[in-house]
C-alpha cells in the first residue's frame, strides 16, 4: 500500500492516479515538492534502505569545497573517497575491494555489506590505474598496522572529519557525503528518479529516500544559501 507524503504535492498525485505503479518515480517538479514538503505519513523504510541517523548526518559537498576536502586527506583515503564518489558505493564497500577481483577489468560486480545485493559497478580509467598501484596483496586498501584485514570505514571517517573542520566547512560531512554528491550529480544529469535509486540499489517502494539522495545539492543550496560549486 502506497502511503503519500502530504497528499497535496505531485509526486502524492502520480501516487494516487489510476493504475499508477506503487513507488513510481515522479518527475523532476514532484520530486522537489515531495522533499520540500512536511510528511503526514510514511511507511516504515525496509531493512535495506539507508539507516536513517546515516542519512542526516552527511550533507551534501560542492565540488569546490569537496576539491579542498581532498587535498587534506591521506592518499589512500583520498582514493578511496573518489571512488566512492565516482561509483556511489558505500565507503565501506570500495574498502573491502580485493585487489584479485579489481585485476580483472574496469567492471566489477560488487556485493553491498549492508543489504546483501549485487551491484555492477564501472571504474574510471585513472582511478583504477591508482588503485592498482596501491593495491596490497589480498586488499585494494589494506590496514594501516594489519595487511591481511582492510582498512576500516571509522579511519576514513575520522580523515574526512579532520579535514573538513580544517577547511571549516559548515556541513556535516561524512563518507556518506559521497554518496549523496553522486545522486545529485545523477538526479541533476538525468532528472529521472527511478534510474537514481536504481544505481544506489535503492527500494522502488521508497522512492522518498532515493529523493533525499537525489535533490540533496537543492536542499544544500536552500540551506547554506550557496551555489554549487
């Protein structure tokens, strides 16, 4: 049963028209009444979609402040960081990339940590070359004090932090920020909401998280009153 989040907005019409699909993706206009609009009722979100203290606690990153961010963290953290961006997987799965699975091509189909899914996934050229010459043995990212377990998402966490807060940046920023930079680069590039939440391997029945994802550069721009960078 679909549940609407206000009843008055578009994406609650596309909802409520005859026949319409349950978690049909609105368009464009509807997504942004649906994020902007104060929910009345929603249904529970399943097991596999984003928990919900996740979600909140990463803000969006414009490109300019995202370059800065970068250039403060450890190389390998860095790399890790941009493929996340450039793939939208979670951190803690480009962490546990092994080096034999990335040593077959640019394509790999990666199993999500969180919700058990399979996911194919493409590598730009130049982050896979550096991640090849950065490769451990067993490990894409090994640990920093232990090569046979991979690095952790909780040091990843803790770079990002430090550079953010030197840059004093306003945000909360977070490996989850990734995530949400490659929706709102997709959502802003297609303007179609299913193909966001198909990428981030999201439920079709909850297109209003996906939309969370999605229209997070807008949401940032209403917030922090800037353009994207």
């Amino acid at each position: 049963m679909w549940l609407s989040c206000c009843g008055t907005c578009r994406l609650c019409e596309v909802a409520a028209a005859p026949g319409a699909r349950p978690g049909a993706a609105p368009g464009r206009a509807g997504a942004q009444d649906a994020v902007l609009c104060k929910p009345t009722e929603r249904a529970p979100p399943p097991a596999e979609q984003e928990r919900g203290e996740e979600v909140a606690a990463a803000d969006y990153v414009p490109s300019d402040e995202l370059g800065h961010v970068y250039a403060a963290l450890m190389p390998a953290n860095r790399l890790a960081c941009q493929v996340s961006e450039a793939t939208g997987l979670r951190i803690g799965d480009v962490l546990a990339m092994r080096t034999e699975q990335l040593r077959k091509g640019q394509r790999l189909t990666v199993r999500e940590a969180k919700t058990g899914k399979s996911r194919r996934v493409y590598i730009p050229r130049l982050l896979h070359t550096q991640l090849l010459a950065q490769a451990g043995q067993e490990w894409v990212f090994e640990g920093r004090s232990d090569p046979t377990k991979h690095r952790t998402r909780q040091a990843v966490w803790a770079d990002l932090k430090r550079a953010a807060k030197a840059f004093r940046l306003p945000q909360q920023v977070s490996p989850h920020s990734l995530r949400k930079v490659y929706a709102a680069g997709l959502w802003e590039e297609s303007g179609d909401l299913g193909k966001v939440g198909k990428a981030l391997n999201h439920s079709p029945w909850h297109p209003e998280t996906t939309m969370i994802y999605a229209m997070a550069a807008e949401l940032y721009r209403r917030k922090y009153g800037k353009g994207r960078g």
